[in-house]
C-alpha cells in the first residue's frame, strides 16, 4: 500500500482536502461524476443542491447494489455450469 497522500478539490463549489491512497486524476474523476449527477437532477426540477446531493448518493448507492447483486448472480451461474460441465466430464471418463 502506498502512503496516502493530499489531494484537493472542489465539489460543488465547496473546497474539499483529501487524504487518500487513491490518484489524484481518479479522484477528480469520481468528484466530477457526482457533479454531473447532481447537475442532472438540477436540470429535472431539484432545486436544492443539497436534496440533489442525497438523491444522487441514493441513486448511486443503488446503481452499486444493483451491480453487486449482478455480480453474485453471474458467480453463482458460473458455480452451476462449472458443476455441470464437471458432472458430464464426470460421466465420460472411465473409472
């Protein structure tokens, strides 16, 4: 693990100083993806960028589960198929 260093930003007009392991371009680039999601529901009627910050961190919060959940589900497709494809290799070869 690399030391964390400083990285600052702004978000949403604030000044923010992180310490992070992560790179600096990599962390700007999740700042300006929250952003852009906050000005989306600025441009469907969310006035308050306060409101618009929760709403995107539920809906990204979402999108990860979602995503999660997926990944769990294809692990477990990948599990059966393996099980059958070892089931029929299996039967196939001589004892």
């Amino acid at each position: 693990m690399s030391e964390p260093k400083r990285i600052e930003l702004t978000l949403l007009g604030q000044n923010l100083t992180l310490r992070t392991e992560a790179p600096p371009d990599y962390v700007r680039s999740l700042a300006h993806y929250l952003e852009k999601r906050v000005e989306s529901l600025g441009r469907a009627g969310v006035q308050d960028t306060g409101k618009a910050l929760m709403l995107a961190a539920l809906d990204i919060t979402d999108e990860l589960f979602r995503a999660r959940e997926e990944r769990e589900r294809q692990a477990g497709d990948v599990g059966a198929r393996l099980g059958v494809l070892v089931s029929l290799l299996e039967r196939a070869t001589p004892k």
